[in-house]
C-alpha cells in the first residue's frame, strides 16, 4: 500500500476513528502518514551507497472526556488497528485529565490544493537520476582537485487527518535536497546545498563548483582574534537565524509559557527584516495543512522589525482564545506549534555587492552545532564552518579558522544593514526555508580553533 493515493490513507483514518468511537472515545484522531525516502550517498568523491526506505503508520488520540491516551503502530490491516485502539483506550482511562483540554478541531472550510507542492519528477526519480547529481557534483571537484562527500535524496510524503469532529484532509508533496561538503589537500573545506520540491530543478554541477571553489578558497586558513566584526552571512547561516527564532519565540506555546522573547508589536529587528510562515508559498516546501488536518495560513511574524504574529495549534489556539493557524505537531507534543514554512523576504542590495560594505569584516558560509543559551533574549552560540573569509576594503582577503560565537540573535537581525535581492530554498530543521544572504553591522565571537 506504500504507493497508495492520499484517499486511499484517509479511508484508512476513517476506519480507526470509527473503531476508536465504538470503544467509548468521545473525541478521537486519527493521522495516517506513509513516507517513501531515497538517499544516494557519496564520499571520497565516489557513490558508495544507495538506500531507499518506505513507512507507514496511523497515530491516534483518543480522548475519554479529559483523559486523553496517544498511541500509535505500523501495522494497517485489521489486527494492528484494532490493537492500536486498545492501547490508545487503555492509556486514556489510567493517565491523569488535562485540565484545559480544549478538544479537538472542527473543519474550516476545504482544504486548498497546492499543485506546486507535488513534482512527479521527484517522486519517481530513480537512482540514475541521483547519480547524475552525484556525479556532477564529483566532476566539479575533481576539476577543482579536491574530494567530494555529500548526499542527494528525494522524498514522497502522503499525509491522511481524520476526527470525530468532521476534520478530513488528505495529501501528498515531495521534497529533495543535495547537499555537499568538499575538501581540499590543504585543509580547506566548502560546503553547497539546495532544496526544491522537484529534484529536477537543482543545479548539482553549480553546487558542486561552489562547494570546489570554497574548499580552494579556504585553504591554509589563518587564525584571527575573536571580537566584535560586521559580518556577512551566507544563505546557510541565515537558515540558522531564521530556524533558531521560530524554535525560541514564534511558538504560541513558548509565549504562554512566558518563555518567549515575542511581544506583538514590539522591535526586534531593523527595517529590512521581514519574516513570514506560508505554507502556500510556492518558493518554499509547501504542505497545505497541518498534522491536526487544519489548513497552513499565512502568518506574519516580523514585519520590517516588528513583532506581527505567532503560529498556532489547537490546543494553544483555544487557549488564546483564537483560531488556529494549522501548525499543530503529530501528538503526543510538548514542543507546542512551529513555524514550518519560513520565508524571508529579499532587499535590494544584489548579493555579490554585501561584502563591498565592509571595510573590515568577516564573510560566513555557515553555522555548525549551534544551541540555545538565553531564549527570552535570543542568544545563541555554534561555530562558523566550510568557509569563514576576512574582508578588508570590501574584497575578500584571506580565508581565516573557524570562530566560536555567543550572539543574540535579536541583536543580531537588530544590525541587519543590507538583504540581498536573491534568496535560496534550504532546508533548515524545522523545515524548508526561502532565505536571503544578509549584512550584519556588528557579531560576536567569543573564540577561535587551533585548526
């Protein structure tokens, strides 16, 4: 059933809400997904691996009054449901109620239909296809005499939400990524990546000469002080920006939770920072709704540095005492709601000139192994990697070791000096991101690698 169509998973949806119900459920959920997810994977410049894997599996929320029970199987004929709803039941009637248990939502309207989120190109690539990436890409480096690594995968999603309150949606997209490392004989490193919804339409060969280019370029780094320095960030470190922001602040729940630095209305950026989540959006990923069956709608977050909006799941919704804006997460969740579909818009400073406003500075390829410090305030700390540069008099002149930084990120889009008017589709983890390469007056790092 792994190729079924998306009705064929709501049919199954059905089924388990209307044996959930005849077990005594008085609210019930029901969500279906079945991934099919093919990875090619190459190193030392050479493929070395091609896997291909297919899920399928329905989890149920199954609510006794306020109790509510969550379980979920990857099992779908008979026997496995039906063992799905005894557990589900069972875990309802011994866990503790919730107490602001809001229930489940009801339909809103048709869910739209997003052309644009589905590529049959991608969902029947077969490995040749992402060979020939791979292989483009390997080419590129071998022309730039260093050693290709990196991964090309394509991915079908179907996704099927049903519950006893009337909610049906059903759907399917598809999303690749090729991503790239490079290195080089004398310890430089380049990192390319791109996303889209058709495979098709990734530049592998420019990728791969982009990733080349960087691992020449950063060859024999040099060591610099760690300080304050006006950066540049390349398209994959403001994925970071972006992806860090939605995870600390734009969560209704974390605002709830008073652990949020969002207050709508409030300044946390400069003028040319404009943020939003659509999931119609066909620049990005797009999804039509969300894992509550509850259409995606188009939320400003940041609005030429204002603070516009949260996005919401049911739950934190009825809190609120709004509608939700169809970002609720498979239950159980603790996490509260996501911005999955983020995307920020271009300025007007076309982005081979970012680097010419910089007397003395740095240019950033990207950020690695970044964690929270401070969420009310934005604070962040990671590494820089693949590819830190000083930039003096508005040129690149010596590629220098990676740094360590301790930043706000709110200060840090506070300082945004210049947006660059083309932007990348990308895949950050909370999903896919449609970003700009930026200019930053002033970021902080706080120490530097001994390599």
């Amino acid at each position: 059933m792994s190729g079924s169509a998306p009705a064929d998973w709501l049919a199954v949806a059905e089924r388990v809400v209307g044996l959930a119900a005849a077990a005594g459920a008085t609210d019930v959920e029901a969500l279906v997904s079945a991934d099919e997810a093919q990875l090619t994977r190459f190193a030392n410049s050479e493929i070395h691996q091609n896997v291909a894997e297919t899920n399928a599996s329905c989890n149920l929320r199954f609510a006794i009054g306020r109790r509510i029970g969550v379980a979920s199987t990857g099992r779908l004929d008979d026997e496995g449901l039906r063992r799905l709803v005894e557990r589900a039941a069972a875990i309802a009637r011994n866990v503790e109620e919730l107490a602001d248990w809001a229930g489940l939502p009801g339909p809103e309207g048709p869910i739209p239909t997003l052309p644009a989120a589905f590529a049959a190109a991608t969902a029947d690539a077969s490995p040749e296809r992402r060979a020939e990436g791979a292989r483009a890409v390997i080419a590129a480096a071998d022309e730039a005499g260093v050693v290709a690594y990196g991964s090309f995968a394509t991915t079908t999603e179907r996704l099927a939400v049903a519950n006893s309150n009337g909610v049906r949606a059903a759907g399917e997209r598809t999303w690749s990524q090729l991503i790239t490392v490079s290195m080089g004989p004398d310890g430089g490193t380049g990192y390319a990546e791109g996303a889209a919804v058709d495979a098709t339409t990734i530049d592998a060969a420019a990728l791969g000469r982009e990733a080349s280019a960087k691992a020449r370029a950063t060859a024999n780094a040099r060591p610099i002080e760690p300080g304050d320095y006006p950066v540049v960030l390349e398209e994959y470190a403001v994925v970071d920006v972006l992806d860090m922001l939605g995870y600390l602040g734009f969560s209704a729940l974390a605002v709830q939770e008073e652990r949020s630095f969002v207050e709508i209305g409030k300044r946390v950026g400069s003028d040319l920072v404009t943020i939003w989540d659509d999931g119609a959006d066909p620049a990005g990923l797009p999804m039509a709704f969300d894992y509550e069956g509850v259409a995606k709608r188009r939320v400003p977050l940041i609005e030429q540095g204002v603070c516009r909006g949260l996005v919401y799941d049911s739950q934190t919704a009825a809190r609120a005492g709004v509608h939700s804006t169809g970002h609720g997460l498979p239950a159980p969740n603790p996490y509260g709601p996501f911005p999955l579909n983020m995307l920020m818009a271009a300025g007007s400073t076309p982005r081979e000139e970012l680097i010419g406003g910089l007397d003395r500075g740095l240019l950033v390829t990207r950020f690695h192994y970044t964690n929270p410090v401070h969420p009310k305030l934005g604070i962040v700390t990671g590494m820089t990697r693949d590819g830190t540069f000083l930039v003096e008099g508005g040129r690149i002149v010596a590629p220098v070791r990676n740094l360590r930084f301790t930043q706000s990120y709110l200060q840090a889009i506070a300082a945004v000096s210049a947006v660059a008017s083309e932007r990348r589709t990308l895949k950050g983890f909370l999903g896919g991101v449609v970003v700009p390469a930026v200019r930053i007056d002033a970021f902080t790092f706080t120490g530097a690698t001994e390599h």
